[in-house]
C-alpha cells in the first residue's frame, strides 16, 4: 500500500481508512509505504527514491499486488506496472472493486458495471501493446480498424446499453416518487459517510432487516420503507450509499438512481459517528458531495450516533436559537436515544405548521410548480388577470425548503389565522 502524508493530523485518519478499504476487499496487506512530495512525479507518481522502496519491499515480501491511496493517470499506472513488475491499483479501482463485491441488486449491479466501463475506458491501453497490428472485417472491425478502437467502440455500445437499463429504473423511481407526493407522503433519506450506522438506524426506524455490518460500503443498494414507528406517519425512510473521501466522480454519475432519492427527500438525517476522531472532516465530505448533486438546499437533522463509545456523552437533543431541533445524539447499537430522535423528527414533520394564502402571477409559475411539487396545495383558482390564487397547507421542513429557494416566497406567504 502507498500513501504520500498531506498533512499530519488528516494523513493519520487517511491512513487508517485506506487500511480499512483494503482490509474491505479481503487481501492481507503486508507494508505500508508513506512519503511526502510537492507534486506528484510525471511518469511513476512517485519520486525515484520512493518507487525503488516499493519495488524492494514488493521483493521482500513476494507481493502480487500494490495499491496507491490517490488516483493514478492511465499512463502513470502503466509505467507503475512496467517498473514493478506486478498489477498496480489506484483509490478509483479499489473503491470500485469494493463496490462489485457488495452490490447486491439488479440496479446495484449496474451501477457498478457502468462506474468500471467507465474507468476501464481510460485504461484501455494497458493492455493493448501491440497497436501496430490492424485488422478488418465484415461486421466486426472497418478496414484497418486497430484492436484498441475496436474495443474502446465495444466499451461505448455497452456503456450505452447500460445507461438505459439504469434509465428505466430510475423512471419506475421516479414514478414511485410521484405516487408518494399525490399521497402526501414525506420522503425521509438517510445520508453520511460509509459505515457510521444509517442502516442500523433505518431498521430501528422501519422495523425492517436490511443488510447492516461494520464495514464500510455495506449499503449500495437504494432501499425505501414506510416508516413503522408509532410517532411517525405518512412517512417513508430511504437508506443510502454511504459517501467517503474524494468519492469518484464516475460512481456519482453512476449512482444517479440512488441519489435521486436524497434529492427528492423533504428531510435529511445526516448521521455522523460521533466516536470518531475526524468527525469535521467527514462531515465536511458528506456536505461536498450533497452539494454536487444538488441536494444541499433540503432541511438537514443531524444524528450523532455512537455516542455509547464516548466517555460522559449523554443522549440528547440539540436546539438552535428558535427552539428547532438541530441534532439529536443516540446509540443504534443499545438503542439508547432513538425515542428522542423519533420525537425530533417528529417535531421536524410535524404537519400543519404553515397555512395559508398566496397570490402567484405568471412570472412565478416556477415557485407555483414547486408547491405542487412537494403537495403544498390544496385548492387553487385563477382570477382574469391570469393571477393563481392558491391554499397552502405545508410542515416546517417544505417552508424552510421553499423560502430558501425562493426568497419571494416568505415575503408572499400571508399566514391563516
């Protein structure tokens, strides 16, 4: 394993997780190699001194594979190979040799396979040395059509095929979704970084058996349930992918299915392990990729869990200046804290906060479209002005949603008496 040290309190949590990832995948790490650069080098990632330490450990300890904690270009992870003499993996391709180990469903499946064609198709070279030798054939390759751009076309076909298998089941989602808001049913997503217990916490909330370990990536597969806790109606819990450090852009493409379902979630529980050292750090990381998928904008409730690992840590629920509830610390595993979590989400969901009336002209049918989005309205009449006059009816967590979005909207909004 390789790691080059960034900074000294991060690269020990940085660390510890790579061990972790490769732990995940069921090899047996022998050494760990660690060093500092500027840059990284050119053609080998590594400065000389550094990749003749590797190449001798790999010597002493007859290894047959070596892992870099960093993303490594299709050239550089070539040169790597050629100079060492053994497979060379980099973050990218062990993340996603963890994620085809875990995958469990038809669409997890997919996911996986579109995230590796993608990565494959900038590695495709390795394995094609002997370019010079050309072909043609009727069907198979035009005339003179090299080995390489054969099977790059190959890559893209398939690609494509799986693009559209991951887009009708992403309509049946989204169909799914919209029966839900015709219901008026609130869509709860569990979100975090891997292995902090959100499928512990979904179980608790669900009364279900999904998949839970004490690994990382243990969840993949998006899994909605209605919410069985007697507080909490009309309400279904989606439990989701975990997120992680430097997450690949190719897996955020090709989880878009699963993360549509963060999107479309009236309230995120952010759950955090509140034993752990880098708890900012993490967060921090959940927060970046909520923003790349454009789901940083909903109602967020923080879940500090595993506090039953904390020394003096009572569970308790957290308030800011307006007496909401902020964050709430529990323990999944003893089960100490979900009876204040229900009463925060509760209190989160709670129905009939705002009523009202508001007045929309044509030139915010995009505010008026987002109402009926989220089941806001309840009657609706148009005056000869061309002016919607609407009856809202929403909870606390769509008008905290919606004014943030549109800052008109607080502004417009008359409460009802």
């Amino acid at each position: 394993m390789v790691s080059l040290r960034m900074h000294s309190d991060a690269w020990a949590e940085e660390t510890s997780e790579f061990e972790e990832l490769v732990a995940s995948t069921g090899g047996s790490a022998v050494g760990l190699v660690t060093g500092y650069r500027k840059a990284p080098h050119a053609r080998f990632f590594l400065g000389r001194g550094k990749l003749e330490e590797v190449a001798s450990l790999r010597l002493e300890k007859g290894v047959n594979l070596i892992i870099f904690n960093h993303n490594l270009s299709a050239s550089q992870e070539r040169n790597l190979e050629e100079k060492l003499k053994c497979k060379v993996l980099d973050r990218t391709g062990l993340i996603l040799e963890i994620f085809a180990q875990r995958a469990r469903t038809h669409e997890g499946k997919l996911q996986v396979e579109l995230a590796q064609l993608k990565h494959l198709s900038t590695r495709l070279i390795r394995g094609w040395t002997h370019l010079e030798r050309q072909k043609g054939g009727i069907g198979l390759r035009g005339p003179g059509e090299k080995q390489l751009e054969s099977d790059r076309r190959l890559i893209r076909s398939r690609i494509s095929s799986v693009r559209n298998s991951l887009l009708k089941i992403r309509q049946q989602r989204s169909l799914g979704r919209q029966a839900r808001l015709k219901l008026n049913t609130r869509t709860i997503s569990l979100v975090g970084y891997t292995n902090v217990g959100k499928s512990t916490i979904f179980n608790i909330l669900t009364k279900s058996g999904v998949y839970a370990a004490d690994k990382v990536f243990a969840t993949l597969d998006p899994t909605i349930r209605r919410g069985k806790v007697e507080k909490i109606r009309n309400t279904v819990f989606s439990d989701t992918v975990g997120f992680i450090r430097r997450l690949p852009h190719s897996l955020i493409e090709a989880f878009q299915g699963t993360l549509e379902e963060i999107r479309g979630a009236s309230l995120l529980l952010h759950v955090i392990d509140a034993s752990a050292k880098d708890v900012e750090s993490m967060k921090h990381s959940v927060d970046i990729v909520l923003k790349e998928i454009g789901a940083n904008e909903i109602p967020v409730l923080t879940v500090y869990n595993k506090v039953d690992l904390l020394v003096h840590c009572e569970c308790r629920i957290d308030r800011d200046a307006d007496g909401f509830p902020r964050a709430v610390w529990v323990s999944a595993e003893t089960g100490e804290g979900i009876t204040l979590l229900v009463d925060a989400i509760v209190e989160c969901s709670e129905d009939g906060s705002f009523t009202g009336k508001l007045s929309l002209p044509p030139a915010l049918a995009s505010l008026r479209a987002e109402l009926y989005n989220c089941g806001a309205v309840t009657k609706e009449s148009v005056d000869n002005r061309g002016v919607s006059v609407v009856d809202v009816r929403m909870n606390r967590i769509e008008y905290a949603r919606v004014s943030k979005r549109y800052k008109e909207f607080a502004d417009i909004f008359t409460m009802a008496s």
